[in-house]
C-alpha cells in the first residue's frame, strides 16, 4: 500500500499538469531561488531553478507561483503581484515537478533563505520538506574569494561586481542562474552561452 506522501504526489501529479514541463538531463547539478510575497517564508511567488549541463550550459526554468495569499509587502522588490499569479499554479502543484527532477542532486541555495521557504511553503500544506542534497553557494564563495570578506561581503549583489555576472537581482530565475555561475567560476569554468529560458507564458521580466 503506498503511503500517505506517495499517495499525495500521485493525486498532485495530476494538478500539476499545467506546470511548465522541466528540463530533461542530465545535469551536473541545479541551482534554485524563490522569490516570497510577503514576510511569511512560505509564502513563494517564483521558483527559479538553474540547471548546469555537463558541457557547463545552463537552462534556466521558472515559474510564478500563487501563494493565494492577500498580503503582498514585496512586489516593490520584484515586481510580482497578487494579479500577476492569478491562474499561476500553487505551489502543491509545482512541487512534484520539482520532486522529481531535484531528488538525488545537488541543489545549490545562495543563502540558506530558498530552503527555509520551500521547508514552510511543505509545511503549510502538511508536508515534510523534501530530502534534497542542499548546498550553500555562499559557502562556496567565501571559499574560493575570501577577500571580499569585509569588503562587500559574499552577497549576489558584491559577486555580481567582482565576477562581472550579469543578472537582474530579485527575479527566481536570474538569481538561480546567478548562484550556478558562481560555482562555475568557483571551479574555474565560465557557464556556456544562455540557452532559451524554459519560461511560463511571458513571465521573464
């Protein structure tokens, strides 16, 4: 008899048919950030996961996320809003997908912010955050560039300068992609040319 959870993910697979299908493999390892609507971690907006190839190639997925939430306090911030994600699936919807493609991988966090948010966005809906191979991209950078400790620190923002990255802050998307490249630099690669975005409707902004 299946349990409880692979029961549920059987049922969510069927919802989560409108997600955006994810990238197939292989791949190296995932880089993921949520955007939130407001001060509640779980509260997720936008789940963006980068994917690294073998060849160092990256695909970028994204997806809004309705949070079906009425408080909004960071719209400002990133720009998403309560309109926005109308129709957008939720995050019982997006989580098999995910469940499926990260299980058994590497998944790299620029900050211990991103699993925090998806471990309350499970909680929320009675589930226990999935056992994913968390890695710390801050970790990796205060390793491989200690002098930018006390000197604009290790944030994506200091990193950006200092590795000439180019991305635009505070989008899932940009960010996740901006977390792999600095393992890439860290391992002394250059991610491949961006690849085509796998984006839900117009979502890239």
């Amino acid at each position: 008899m299946p349990s409880i959870e692979e029961s549920w993910f059987a049922a969510a697979a069927i919802s989560s048919a409108r997600v955006t299908p994810f990238p197939q493999g292989p791949f190296r390892f995932f880089a993921l950030d949520v955007e939130t609507a407001n001060n509640h971690r779980g509260s997720i907006c936008q789940i963006g996961v980068a994917c690294v190839r073998p060849d160092n190639s990256i695909e970028t997925w994204v997806t809004l996320v309705n949070p079906q939430t009425r408080i909004w306090l960071w719209s400002g911030l990133h720009g998403i809003t309560a309109e926005r994600v109308e129709g957008a699936p939720t995050f019982a919807d997006v989580l098999p997908v995910l469940e499926g493609a990260l299980r058994g991988h590497t998944v790299y966090q620029h900050s211990g912010f991103d699993r925090s948010a998806v471990a309350a966005a499970c909680a929320d809906i009675d589930l226990v955050a999935p056992a994913w191979q968390w890695h710390n991209s801050v970790q990796v950078a205060r390793a491989a560039w200690p002098e930018l400790k006390g000197n604009g620190g290790h944030g994506l923002a200091s990193l950006k300068a200092h590795l000439g990255l180019r991305f635009n802050h505070h989008d899932a998307g940009e960010d996740a992609r901006a977390a792999a490249e600095v393992v890439l630099h860290s391992q002394g690669v250059r991610s491949a040319p961006r690849g085509k975005p796998w984006q839900v409707g117009d979502e890239a902004f």
